[in-house]
C-alpha cells in the first residue's frame, strides 16, 4: 500500500516533465528579444530535438539560413 501511495505522489511530477513534442513536428515560438520588451513575435519553428528540460528548434531566417535554438517547452505552441 505504501509504495501506491508513493507513485501517486510522484505522479503529477512526472506528467510535468513528459515531452508532448515531436521531432519533425511544426510549432510556434513565443520569442521576446529581451526580457525589459513587452513585445512578443510568434515565429514559426520545426522541433529538432528533444532533451529533459527544453526543447531544439529551427527557425528559417529572413536570409533563408536556419538557426537551431534550445527553448523552454512552455514557450511552444503546436500548431
């Protein structure tokens, strides 16, 4: 009985940190260019990779050159 009571206490912990990403999977970023502007850009981005805590995304510049970024999960949407 101990050890359920354990895993659900755990559990809420665990789901947090489930990825809900795919690589190949087309996204938008929430970027702020610095963190004292209110301003906000939705850039569209493709997931790269995928690690504990963020996630890597490519994003297409204006010159057609891709750049790879690591962002926080929470600032992806899924399109």
């Amino acid at each position: 009985m101990y050890i359920n009571l354990m895993f659900f206490a755990l559990l809420p912990k665990v789901s947090e940190q489930l990825n809900t990403f795919v690589v190949g999977q087309q996204v938008v970023w929430s970027y702020k260019a610095h963190h004292s502007h209110e301003a906000i850009q939705k850039v569209p981005a493709e997931v790269v990779k995928l690690g504990a805590k963020r996630v890597q995304i490519r994003v297409r510049q204006e010159n057609g050159e891709f750049v790879k970024r690591w962002v926080n999960q929470s600032k992806l949407e899924q399109l």
